[in-house]
C-alpha cells in the first residue's frame, strides 16, 4: 500500500508517495501556476495511493477539491526533517514566499515557531528577484555570492527598495560578485535573528529551495558555528511530512 503527501506551495506543488515503512517511491513536482487545480491534478494523475494528505498554501482547497485531510505546514515540516535527521532540533524552511523556523522536542513534535508570511523578504522570491537584478541565473547566484571579497553591506530588505539598492551598487561599479555576498548576508542576518527566537539547537535541518543554495548554506553553518542537515531532496520535505501523516490512513482504508 502507499501514502502520498501533496505539498501546495507559492512557488512550487511537490508530490512524495512513499510505501509500507516509509520507504520512497516516487517524488515529482511542478511550478504552481493561477490555475493550482489542474496543477494538482497534473501531478495526481497517473500516480496510485492509498491515503493522501495535503499541506502548504492551497491545503484548503485541496481538501475540497481531492476530498482529502491537511495539516499545517508546521506539521508536516517537523515530521519530514524527522525522518530524514532523527532526532532534529531546529528546522529552517525558506520556501518562495515565508520563512519558517520551528523547535522540536527530539521526537518530531513541534513546540514552537515563527513564520514571516506576511513579508517576502529572504524568502524565494526575493533572492529571484535579487539574482534578476544582477543578471545572475538563480543557480549561479550562490556561487557567485562565495566569490565576494568585500564586506559591503545591503541595508533594505525590502525587495523594492533591495532591488534599487543592488542596482545603486552596480552603477557604482562594485563588483556583482561583491553585492551578491551583500544580498547573501543580508538575507541570513534576517533568518538568524528569527531563528534566535525559536531556537538554533542541534541537529538543525535547512528545507525548503534555498537550501539549494551553497552560499547560505555556508552562512547559516558559519552563524550555527557546525554543519546543518541539507536534505537530499530539500524541497520535499513537507511533501515527506505529509505522506508520513497520511501513512497510518492506509490501514484504515485496506
């Protein structure tokens, strides 16, 4: 038998379908567009389950539209870095549009945290638009960070005011280099402080496309003082979650 979880985000709508003991079968994933239904059947169809549970943004609609259960992100977030770092203390997501920072118990529970979803600053879009803003491919844009041999400072988060900033910068004839390190930084002085109020315990789990990213990687290693679990597959770790919730639905239902 097989659970699925369906993950509805801003940006991106993963699937992960797992078996008898959580073992993986498959995973996919699609950029959400306006029309997340067919999104979602897009995703769905072809692919065979027992139980299904939905997370993310459009997990309201989801529950309507597939008849199916949902739980928070929060959840789901905690019991995916579970399972791929027993015993994890800290999760940081940063998805396209929020950040999340949650505490758990040691067992997959979480106890606190904190999510910046009214503001997009340092989440997903903004390091698009940043990268956009210096002619960088997003997956150049880490890379390039790591080359910076100046501490120069972004002082907006805002991403308007971010974006005329960076080209403020490149109109000066500073390095893009040197002003990609500057959005990095910036970014990761943002995360930590929210990190800081719910916790930095080890082990830590960063989730979510941005931890695709080498140079915040390196950043938030160098602000925890050790490494960081980077899931194999970060941006399915909610997805995960989801599919570990919906595993017990199986027996249920044969």
């Amino acid at each position: 038998m097989k659970a699925a979880g369906l993950d509805i985000g801003s940006r991106t709508i993963k699937l992960v379908v797992i078996g008898d003991g959580g073992g993986l079968v498959s995973s996919s994933l699609l950029d959400t567009t306006p029309d997340v239904t067919t999104d979602c059947r897009r995703l769905l169809g072809g692919v065979s389950f027992d139980a299904l549970v939905v997370t993310g943004y459009g997990r309201s609609l989801a529950e309507v539209e597939f008849d199916a259960p949902s739980v928070t992100e929060i959840k789901a977030f905690a019991r995916g870095a579970e399972a791929v770092c027993p015993g994890c203390r800290t999760v940081l997501d940063i998805g396209g549009q929020d950040t999340k920072a949650i505490a758990l118990d040691g067992k997959g529970r979480p106890i606190k945290f904190e999510m910046n979803d009214r503001c997009a600053a340092g989440a997903g879009r903004f390091i698009e638009i940043m990268a956009a803003a210096l002619k960088y491919e997003l997956n150049e844009f880490g890379p390039a960070a790591l080359r910076s041999a100046a501490n120069i400072a972004l002082n907006s988060m805002c991403t308007v005011f971010a974006e005329s900033e960076v080209i403020g910068l490149m109109t000066r004839g500073i390095r893009r280099e040197d002003i990609a390190g500057a959005v990095h930084r910036a970014i990761m002085r943002r995360t930590v402080g929210m990190l800081r109020q719910v916790s930095v315990h080890l082990p830590m789990v960063f989730a979510g496309g941005a931890a695709r990213n080498p140079c915040l990687v390196a950043l938030l290693e160098d602000a925890v003082g050790t490494k960081v679990c980077v899931p194999d597959d970060p941006q399915m770790v909610g997805a995960l979650g989801a599919a570990l919730i919906a595993e017990p639905r199986m027996s249920r239902q044969a």
